[in-house]
C-alpha cells in the first residue's frame, strides 16, 4: 500500500520526549526505516541512551554506522559530533565538515541527502527546537516530492524550528505527536 | 530502481572529478559522494557559478585557481585532543609500549592545521620519551600544513583545546605549552620544531618509513571501501609489527582486507596493534 521507503526526522529542545511518544508505540515490523538527528552536546553518553531507548521502543534503536544500508525495523540516531547523510545507494555515510545552521549533526544535512537518496518515497518529519535546522531540509524534501510534516508548535516545547519550517510554505501536515504516529502508521505495512 | 536527484549534476561531479584527475593527478573517485557533492556545491556558490561544471574551466587554466579548490573540498575541521578519551588511553597504554624501542617513528596522517601532531607532543613530552621520537604530520591540503607550521592558534580555540586536554588525563597545566599575544597564542619552540610537516596524499602517496604508531582520525570516513582498504593497507605496509595505529571513533579496520593483521586494543578508543607476524589462513 506504501511506497513509502524511508523516514526522516529532526529534533532539537525538547526532543526527545516527543520522539519516545511517536516512536515507542510502533510495532517491531514497522516496514519503513526511521532515521533521526536530534542535537546534542557532545559530551552525552551514547551507550546509555540506546539502552533506554531500547527498553521504551519496539523496534530496534542504534547509532547509524558508516556503509550500513538502511533497514527496517531500525531507529537510527546521528553519532554525536559527525554529519549522518544518506548515499544514492540508501547507506549511511558521516563526516566531519563544519557545523550547519550552528549544529553537528545538522538535520538539513540528513534531510537534503535524504531527499536526493529517496525522492518522492521520503516522509520528512520536523519537531520541536529552538533554532532554524531543517527548514532547508523540509524544502528540498518538497523539491524531489517528499511528503514533509511539522509537529503542532502549540504542542513543543520550543516551537521555533516547527515555526521556522512552516514558514516555508512546504509543510505539508501539521500534526501532535499523537497525530504523527497515526499519520506513519497508516502508511506502514505492519502486518508481515 | 527509480533514479532520483539531479542526474544532470551528478554528471557534472564526475566531470570535475576527471578534471582534477586529468590535469593534476588528484584523485577524488573514491571519496563517498554525498559529502564531496556538498563541498561543491559550495565552492560553485562561493565563486558566484551558476552550474558545477563551471568549476571545470575555472581549474584548467589556472592552477591557482585549482589550489582554491584543492583547499575547499578539503575539510579542515579539527581540535586539539578531540575525544580526550583516546588520549588518555594512548598515555597509558601505548606510550609505554612505545618506550620500550631506542627511536621511535610516529606519523599524524590528515593532521589538518596541526592540532592532533601537536597534542600527541605535548603527550610525549609529559612522558618524557619526546626526544627520541620523530613525528611526521601529513595531509593533501596545503593551505592547512603551512598553518600548522605556525603553530598560532586562536585563543577561543586555546578555550576549547584547554577544555579537552584537562579530560585527557593530563595533570600539568595546558598554558605551560604556549604564550598568547594579541589574542593569538602560539606553541612552544619546542613542539612546534618538533613535528616534520609534509603533504602527502593518501590516495596515491607510498609509504615513507617505519612508523611505530600510526594516527589517522577522521579522513578515511570521507572515503568509499575501496579507498579505505587501500589506505589501510598502506598503514599496514608502514607499520612495523606490534606498532599501533589508531583511527577515529567511527571508523574501523572491519570492512578491510586486513582485519586480521591487528589486534584491536582499545574498541571505542579505535586503537588497533599490529599482529607479531602474518597469520597463514
Ligand atoms: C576532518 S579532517 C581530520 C583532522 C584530524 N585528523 C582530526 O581528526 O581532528 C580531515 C583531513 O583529511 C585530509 N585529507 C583528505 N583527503 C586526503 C588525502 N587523500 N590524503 C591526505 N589527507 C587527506 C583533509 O585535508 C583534512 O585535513
């Protein structure tokens, strides 16, 4: 029913909470991999946060590694510090270039890789933060035919970088978390 | 598969990768496409060019003009010790290994603007071992090498390298290394006579010596498999056996043809020994 291939999404202040409501609840066989950049200080402890992560989630939450292939039944995070951009061939590559809209990981440096990586077949997701990341993303997402959705600013804690996204005129859904997880859910085949 | 992006730019990348390939002998094939399409993307906006492909004349018939390039596609981010942790376990667990051998021979590979050389230095200084050791710091990019021969840094980067070496398992105090001057601190004679600074392209430069230990931290993440195996190997051929090489923290010896050849030391650390002597499979 879906042809819907992948699933990005940006997060900064705030983040976190919302990513665990829209994300716990779906199933192990999710058939769309998920990949999310959410800024941190680099100084957080990773190992920590999959753990946690993984006691809350269903489907598998890890760190994106150089050359993996995108797979469902995974949750990827940007390691802290690098880029995580997406190749042609739908594999996770990293670097270390300078910071963009202040951040690394930037989300428009996920979401624009994505974009040319997955074209039409890419749903683009932007939550709440407290800065600009990922208004260049949401726009070339729409450039190759993506579909792109901002979390409600009425529901973020810092509703800037949503705001900042609608701004651009190429949010195509406005949604709570609540309604974001129903939205992916319908596109999922999650049945085998 | 549908075949999405911009086709045409894709052609115009490959077009100045041939370019520079044909006209000066850099390579740039195998380095992972999305983040080398970023970079130029940015030279094209920075020189005001409507297309990619205009970067091609742009190069061809000046050769300064290529440096410009050269230096732009060249990511020069970097720190003094960047990730402290390594450190920390290069003071412990390498240095006295090292010590054990009358000279020893360590090679900064894509050292940027100097401050990794610089901080494997002052290591080995607090060690006491930094006379006998040569230290050769490498990288293609020119423009970086001559501003690590200065050894000038800035004092908001002092802040940070400040910050990093405390995390390191350093006890001394870090301002003992260099005198600042019009917000500019510049490194000790000392360390800054030190470091033999020289380019070299992984790609396609050989093996120069013996190395004991090897540092190579953040360049092989901007390269494809193929590209990574070779460099790997090249690191394989210098490194003399039980020598160290260490990569940065998301990049491995895995995905290489000679994973068998070291034994991995520190895992998060990416600290990696070469074996005794070659495994017969
Ligand atoms: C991100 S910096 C890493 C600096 C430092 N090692 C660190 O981890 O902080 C990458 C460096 O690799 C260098 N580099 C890229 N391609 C290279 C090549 N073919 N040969 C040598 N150095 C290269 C770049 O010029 C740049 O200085």
């Amino acid at each position: 029913m879906s042809n819907y291939k992948a699933i990005v999404i940006g997060a900064s202040l705030g983040g976190f909470d919302v990513i665990l409501k829209i994300i716990a609840p779906l199933p192990k066989n999710f058939s769309i991999p998920i990949v999310i950049v959410q800024h941190l200080s680099p100084d957080h402890i990773i190992g920590d946060k999959y753990n946690l992560l993984n006691t809350r989630f269903k489907l598998n939450a890890k760190e994106a590694e150089l050359f993996e292939i995108l797979k469902a039944g995974n949750v990827y995070f940007a390691p802290a510090g690098y880029h995580l951009l997406i190749e042609k061939n739908r594999s996770f590559s990293l670097n270390v270039d300078e910071k963009v809209m202040y951040s690394r990981p930037a989300i428009d440096v996920l979401f624009e890789t994505a974009a040319e990586a997955f074209g039409n077949s890419l749903i683009g997701i932007i939550l709440t933060g407290a800065n600009r990341d990922g208004t260049n993303g949401i726009i070339k997402i729409k450039e190759f035919g993506g579909l792109t959705i901002a979390q409600d600013p009425k529901t973020a804690l810092s509703p800037e970088m949503v705001e900042s996204a609608i701004d651009s005129g190429k949010i195509d859904h406005i949604l709570t978390p609540t309604e974001i997880y129903n939205f992916i859910m319908q596109f999922a085949d999650a049945k085998n | 598969m549908d075949n999405y992006g911009n086709e045409i730019e894709d052609i115009e990348v490959n077009l100045v990768i041939d370019a520079i390939f044909q006209s000066y002998g850099y390579d740039f094939k195998n380095y992972f496409r999305a983040s080398f399409t970023r970079r130029l993307r940015n030279f094209k906006v920075l020189n005001n060019f409507n297309h990619i492909s205009d970067i091609i004349p742009f190069i061809l018939y000046d050769s300064g003009n290529f440096n410009k390039l050269l230096n732009a596609i060249s990511v020069t981010v970097t720190e003094m010790f960047r990730d402290p942790f390594i450190y920390k376990y290069i003071r412990e667990k390498v240095i006295p290994y090292l010590n054990t051998y009358p000279t020893i021979n360590i090679w900064v590979a894509g050292c940027a603007t100097g401050e990794e050389a610089y901080s494997i230095a002052i290591l080995l200084k607090e060690e006491n071992i930094l006379d006998k050791v040569n230290i050769y710091a490498t990288d293609i990019n020119t423009n970086s090498l001559d501003i690590a021969k200065e050894g000038v840094y800035s004092s908001e980067e002092m802040k940070l390298s400040t910050r990093n070496y405390q995390r390191s398992g350093a006890n001394r105090s870090f301002s003992e290394y260099y005198h600042t001057n019009y917000g500019n601190s510049i490194l000790n004679k000392e360390l800054r006579e030190k470091i033999i600074f020289n380019q070299h392209n992984l790609v396609s430069d050989a093996s120069f010596n013996e190395m004991h230990f090897i540092i190579c931290r953040n360049v092989l993440i901007y390269f494809n498999k193929k590209l990574q195996n070779r460099v790997i190997g090249l690191f394989n051929d210098s490194l003399i056996h039980n020598g160290f090489l260490c990569l940065g923290t998301k990049e491995d010896i895995r995905y290489s043809d000679y994973a068998e050849k070291f034994i991995v030391k520190g895992r998060e650390e990416r600290i990696f020994q070469k074996k005794q002597q070659d495994v017969e499979l």
